[in-house]
C-alpha cells in the first residue's frame, strides 16, 4: 500500500512521512459527527454538515454609480482610483507610491462551455491586462504610470533591497527599482519557474501566485494554488497547493507547507512574526461545505487538500479514488486556525500595523472576501476584520465594508474586493476588480 507523501524539497532532497490504515478512515468518519479533533495538530475542527450537491451561481455585476461601500460609524470611504483594468493586488512603497497588479482570469478548466461563455460575456474571462501601474497621489489627485507590461498574469509584489520581485503565473522574477521611479525597461531576471501548465490546454485554475518578504528580510514565500479543484485524475505535482520558501535569489528552496487547495493573501503577524495565510477551499460539496479560512502557516505542516478538509474531514472523490491516503490525511493534517464561510474566497489577508484606525484594530487582521460561483447563495463580498490577541484569532468576524452585494434575490453585485494594502497615513486600500475602483477607507479624523 502506498503511504502519502509530503515533500519538503531541499537541493533535490524529497522526506516521505505518516505512515497510517485504511481503519482510520472509518474512526474519522464516525468522530467528525462529533466535532473531536481526531489527534489532528492544530485547533479543534469544528462541526460540519455533510457533503452535498454542489451549487453555482454567478455574480451579476451592476454600476456603483455615486455609491460607496459602506464601513462602519467614524470611517469614510471614497475613490482612491478609477478606471482601473482588473486591479487585482496591491503593494505601497515606502515612498507612497501604490503599486497596482491587473490581470484576469483568461480560461477555467472543469466549467461546462455555457458557463464560461457567460463568464466572457461579463467581462470576468478574458485576456489579461498584465500590467503593473504605479499610482502616485499628490496635492491635484492621484497620477498613474505603466511600470511594467507584457508580463503573465502578473499578482504578488515584493520590494527588497534594490529590487522589485513580481509573481507571475509561471514565474517569479525580480528587476532593478528605486522608490521613485514610475518605469521599468530593464529585463526580468528569473528566480524561480512556477508551475503553471505546460501549454493553454493544461488547467491552470488558481492561477494567482502571491510573494511576500520575510520580516527579518532574508527569505521569500511564495504562494501557488492547486491547478484543479480536488486532484480527481492524481496528476498534481506536490509544488502546487502549497507555500514555498527560499532565498531571495532563488536558492535553498523548499516546500514550507502543503495541502493549501489556493493559498493567495499572505502577512505576518505583527506580534508573534508568524506567517498567515487565505485559503479557498474546494467546490461541489454543497453551500456552505467546506468553508474557506484564514491559518497560521507552520513550517513542514500539511493541510489536507486533496485528501481531507479541515484537517479531519475526508474528501468523497479521494475517499474512492485513494482511501489509504485519505487515511494518513485525516490523521496527520493540521487543522485550519479560522473558517470564514463557503465559497466567500478570502484573498486579501493583512495585519493592521498602523496608528490612524481605532485601538481596537490594531495587530487584528482585514480579509477581503471576493465572493465565488460554487454556490447558489451569495456568500463573502466584503472585508472583514478578525480581532487577534496574544497572536491568535479571537474567533470573531466583524463586518468592516459590506454594500458589495446589491440584489440577494437577483444575484446583482457591484464590486468584488481582492487586494488589501495599508497606505502610510494608516488609512486601507481595496482593491475592486470588479468594478475596476481602488477604494479608500479612512478614519473620519484622517484627511
């Protein structure tokens, strides 16, 4: 029988671990009913309802108009940007200037032909700006220059030293850069080949690849998603649902954890320095199964995709297919630290380190909730805050920009919140791929 393996890869070097019985299936089975944590590290998982139908429903994209997101009493939201094409991430530069990652989604595998015809029709499929656009804000409004095109899908974006690194679908890179300039011309050079496909009749579903620096300045992690939603054929290489890690210039590279399904928004938190990390779960398991969440990243921990979800929950399709492996899963897979609901695709993921917003904001983390098609109700499209103390979630959700959403019963949405930044003065950045807006929010005493 063959054992699940979890790679953590080092200068060529594969460790095979957790050993397990097919017994354990059954054992988990039985004491999910019961919402125990099963031996699983990690928080206790919560109880979920069994797996069902799977659902869709897609969003209808409708004008803001004069409208704004609403935040809650003693904030004040407004246009930062317009006009915008698909801006989808976000990254401030210490000297102001806003850096603006637009790409879009092109193709999905798995998705029957009317469906994505009607996605293409809505402007949600479709060829990608890949454009990165410096936004400069000054005394008469804000300016915006094309730093870099022609890149791939372009996301993550990182300065460190005198270099600007960029994720691309299929690649991470880096170029010469110095706060202040508003051009690049000089050519990338490659610091890693992320899998993305081979060629565009391979899925590269999850095509986002996220890339944050480490607070001590001395590594990268860099996210990549799983190309397919549950690994049904077992053809997913171990790099993808995973958070790598390595040196700036691309070497000592490792898997620092797996069996993330689409980890995307990654930060640190402020008082412990630990990793965080977004992850959207996989679809066809009914509304609300399973919910997507928010996790602390622990180095060499394994999160179950595609075998189990929240860490003790077996996946019907590899429970047929491999039920040895979903075995080992369900009994060494760490259990997520935060669930925040199903198919509200959390993305944006960032720790409040400023000084303008109220006390009770401070070191908690937003997460931007883009809203997804896996089910026939419309959850997520907001941003939320997570109150954290003594570095850890305190469990509760507070909506924080809601009014996304504009006709429950018509399935109608104004906007759709992906990326999350934090200008100097302290007030936060949302990005709006939807509508194409990057909105501010302030404190009403900030100017």
């Amino acid at each position: 029988m063959k054992s699940l393996h979890r790679y953590r890869i080092s200068a060529a070097r594969a460790t095979r671990v957790w050993p397990g019985r097919i017994c354990a299936v059954w054992f988990v089975l039985l004491a999910c009913q019961a919402g125990v944590h099963a031996g699983s590290p990690g928080p206790v998982a919560p109880e979920l309802p069994a797996p069902g139908g799977g659902g869709f429903r897609r969003p209808v994209v409708v004008d803001w108009g004069d409208a704004t997101p609403t935040a809650p009493p003693g904030f004040v939201v407004e246009r930062f940007a317009a006009g915008l094409d698909h801006p989808r991430w976000l990254y401030v530069l210490p000297n102001g200037d806003v850096l603006v990652a637009q790409a879009r989604t092109e193709t999905m595998g798995g998705f029957p032909p009317a469906v994505l015809e009607e996605l293409t029709r809505q402007g949600l499929l479709g060829p990608s700006p890949n454009t990165i656009v410096l936004l400069r804000p000054g005394t008469n409004g804000v300016t915006r220059h094309v730093l870099l095109d022609n890149l791939r899908q372009p996301f993550g974006m990182a300065l460190l030293g005198e270099w600007l690194y960029v994720a691309n679908t299929d690649s991470l890179v880096r170029y010469p850069f110095r706060p202040g300039q508003t051009r690049i011309d000089a050519p990338a050079e490659l610091i890693a080949t992320l899998p993305a496909g081979e060629n565009t009749a391979d899925w590269n579903n999850h095509w986002t690849r996220n890339v944050v620096v480490s607070p001590d300045r001395r590594k990268l992690y860099v996210s990549v998603g799983s190309a397919t939603d549950v690994n049904a054929d077992g053809n997913e290489p171990p790099e993808r649902a995973a958070i790598w890690k390595m040196d700036p210039d691309g070497n000592n590279r490792q898997l620092f954890a797996t069996g993330l399904r689409n980890p995307t928004g990654m930060d640190f938190e402020p008082t412990t320095g630990a990793l965080w990390t977004t992850v959207n779960e996989r679809d066809g398991l009914g509304n609300d199964v399973p919910p997507d969440y928010v996790t602390e990243v622990v180095d060499g921990a394994f999160y179950g995709w595609p075998y189990a979800y929240f860490g003790v929950y077996p996946d019907p399709t590899q429970l047929k297919r491999a039920p040895e492996r979903v075995a080992e899963a369900v009994k060494h897979a760490r259990v997520p630290d935060l669930a925040l609901g199903g198919h509200s695709v959390p993305l944006g993921l960032l720790f409040y380190t400023g000084t303008a917003f109220p006390a009770p904001y401070r070191n908690g983390a937003f997460v931007a909730r883009r809203g997804g098609v896996g089910s026939t109700e419309q959850h997520g499209y907001d941003v939320v805050f997570l109150p954290f103390k003594n570095g850890r979630p305190t469990g509760e959700i507070q909506p924080f920009l809601t009014g996304f959403i504009a006709d429950p019963a018509k399935g109608t949405v104004r906007g759709r919140p992906v990326g999350l930044a934090l200008l100097n003065d302290g007030s936060l950045l949302v990005s709006d791929d939807a509508a194409h807006v990057i909105w501010r929010v302030r404190a009403a005493a900030t100017k």
